[in-house]
C-alpha cells in the first residue's frame, strides 16, 4: 500500500520531534514500527536574521520491508512538497515564539546506513534570532526541546568564529570555541545565546 500525504508528513515530524510537547500522533493514528537511534541539530547563526539548521536522524525499523517503503516514498516527493509540510510543521512550533518563522530554504534526503534510516534535513529560516542592543540572541520564545538521555540527542549552536558570547542558558554541556553543544541533557528550553 503506496503513502500517502500523511505518512511523509509523519515522517517529517519524526525528523524534528526533538521538540518537547510536539506530539506527532496528535496529528495522526499511526503505529510506530520504528526507534530513533540517534538525533542531532546543528543551528549555525551569524550576524543577522538568518540561521541555518542542519538536522540528522537515525532510524531503527522493525522491518525492512517498512525501512524501504519508508525510505522511497521520501526520497520520491518533490522539494517543493517537502518544503511546504516542513512550513506547517513550523507554523505549530511558531504558535510558542513572538516572532514568525520564515523558511528561506530546505532540502532533504533519505538512505539506507548500515541497515538504518538515516534523514537528513537542511534548510535555512529566519526568526530564530534577534538584534538586541548589545548584539545578537538567539530565541524561538517558549518551544521547549527534549535531548533524551538515552537516544544519543544533541544539539549544536556554532556562532560567528569571531563572536563574543556574552551568556548561554540554560548552559551547554560543553564549549569549543564558539560551537555550543547540549547532550542528553532531558528537557530544556530552547537555548538563549547572546553574541557580540
């Protein structure tokens, strides 16, 4: 039996469920038949309004046969399909921020790795920064994120390579020059970065 329009939106939501009180079967009544074995988002800001968001996700399937449907259906639907259900994914997770999100760019693709599925998104938005008077913070207002302990969840802000920043919260579980990184670290806010 072919997906249909629910099923890729399905997917897609699993690609950023990472976003605590997101639940993606408040959208649809399907089984889950899979477990998400890794999850990383990479959000690079800069000096102004857009943030480029690289996201990577790691499927384990019950059944190949489901991997594989999974896999081709996805890798089958239009940019400009993907794009338009990753915006209303988006929209939902607006309604917590006081500003809107705009998706400049996306792109996605999906393929087998060593027996898993691997999705990865890249895509490129505005609104998930702000100008203050003493430079720059990031924000996506109340959206909370879930980095469980045990799915090998992270998530990465790099900011500008000659960036100050001024004050991290909650704070990262570790610092490398301006790479911020949150581990497995439960439920948190979505971070609040201020950069000079």
């Amino acid at each position: 039996m072919r997906m249909n329009n629910k099923k890729l939106m399905w997917i897609l939501l699993a690609v950023i469920i990472v976003f605590a009180g997101f639940n993606i079967f408040t959208f649809f009544n399907n089984q889950q038949n899979y477990e998400q074995v890794e999850f990383s988002a990479t959000y690079s800001f800069e000096r102004g309004n857009e943030t480029k968001i690289e996201n990577e996700v790691l499927f384990a399937y019950e059944k190949e046969s489901d991997l594989e449907e999974s896999m081709e259906y996805f890798n089958s639907v239009s940019i400009d399909e993907k794009m338009a259900n990753y915006k209303e994914v988006l929209s939902k997770l607006e309604e917590q921020s006081d500003r809107p999100i705009e998706v400049l760019e996306y792109d996605a693709v999906a393929y087998k790795e060593n027996g898993l599925l691997r999705i990865e998104e890249v895509n490129v938005v505005t609104g998930m920064v702000k100008e203050t008077e003493n430079g720059w913070i990031t924000d996506f207002g109340e959206n909370r994120l879930e980095l469980k302990e045990n799915s090998n969840s992270k998530l990465v802000f790099i900011l500008p390579e000659d960036a100050k920043v001024i004050s991290a919260k909650p704070e990262p579980t570790e610092k490398v020059g301006n790479v911020l990184t949150w581990m497995n670290v439960g439920e948190i806010k979505f971070p609040n970065v201020e950069y000079q």
